[in-house]
C-alpha cells in the first residue's frame, strides 16, 4: 500500500453576521475542504497555505491553528493508498470571492453558513469531525462571535 502526506486548510469567515466556511466540490461532487500534496522540503503549513490559494484562488488567510490530522484509505487507478491529511485552520475575508481551479477537477467552490455546513459535507467520517473541531477551536481562542444556530 503506498502512503500520501496532504495538508489542506479549513477557512472561515464572518460574512453578513454569521459565520460561515469555504467548501469546494471535488469531481466526485462532493463538499470538502482543499487540501495537496506536499512537495519535498515544504512545511506542512506552506502546503496548505499553497495548495488554498491554487485550489480555490484565496490569498488573505490569517493562520489561526493546526487541527488533528485525517488518515483515510481510499483507490486509486486500481492501487489501495493510505493518505493522511494534515488540516489548519485560516480565518478569511467574507468578501473575497473565491474561484475553483477546474483544471483539478473541481467543480464549485462556495462560502457556506457554517450552520449548513454540517448537512451538506462530503467524506463525513473525517469532514464532520473537523468542522466539530472547528467550532470547539474558535469558541475556546475567541477568534469569532460564537454563530448564531
């Protein structure tokens, strides 16, 4: 089994009072969050940083922290990979419009209330647990008014 080392980011921002997430959908037409490769000699945090800004066209990010890594399996060309993500969390302006790469296979990208995000993410066994961690994250550092449900 080969593995692969990604980092991708979770980026919030308040927009018209509430809180809300960016979310790309892949070209398996789900909701997720960007995430790459890491190329060799790059930081994890440069990767995510790198790969948001190519994936869906954001450039003002603030760092805000790490979240827990994903390990998942899934095929590809026939070959079993294990992939572990390393995910941070970014604070974004609202007002930045962002744009998909669609030479990746990504179809859409879209700031959503955070409120919705939950109902319509994709690979819920890893992207629910990190909007969940997301949230805790924010409240417990007061990053962000708490959001309105």
């Amino acid at each position: 089994m080969q593995n692969e080392t990604s980092a991708g980011g979770v980026i919030v921002a308040e927009k018209n009072h509430e809180l809300h997430v960016l979310l790309l959908k892949d070209k398996n037409g789900k909701w997720t969050f960007p995430k790459g490769l890491i190329e060799i000699g790059e930081k994890r945090e440069v990767t995510a940083t790198r790969e948001i800004s190519e994936e869906v066209g954001l450039k003002n990010l603030k760092l805000i922290a790490p979240l827990a890594p994903a390990t998942y399996l899934y095929r590809w060309e026939g070959k079993l990979k294990k992939k572990t993500v390393h995910y941070y969390l970014f604070k974004g302006k609202g007002t930045e419009l962002p744009t998909p790469q669609t030479e990746e296979g990504i179809l859409q990208v879209r700031w959503i209330p955070f409120s919705e995000a939950e109902k319509i993410i994709g690979y819920p066994q890893t992207n629910k647990k990190l909007l969940r961690e997301t949230m805790e994250l924010l409240l417990t550092r007061h990053v962000i008014p708490p959001p309105r449900l």
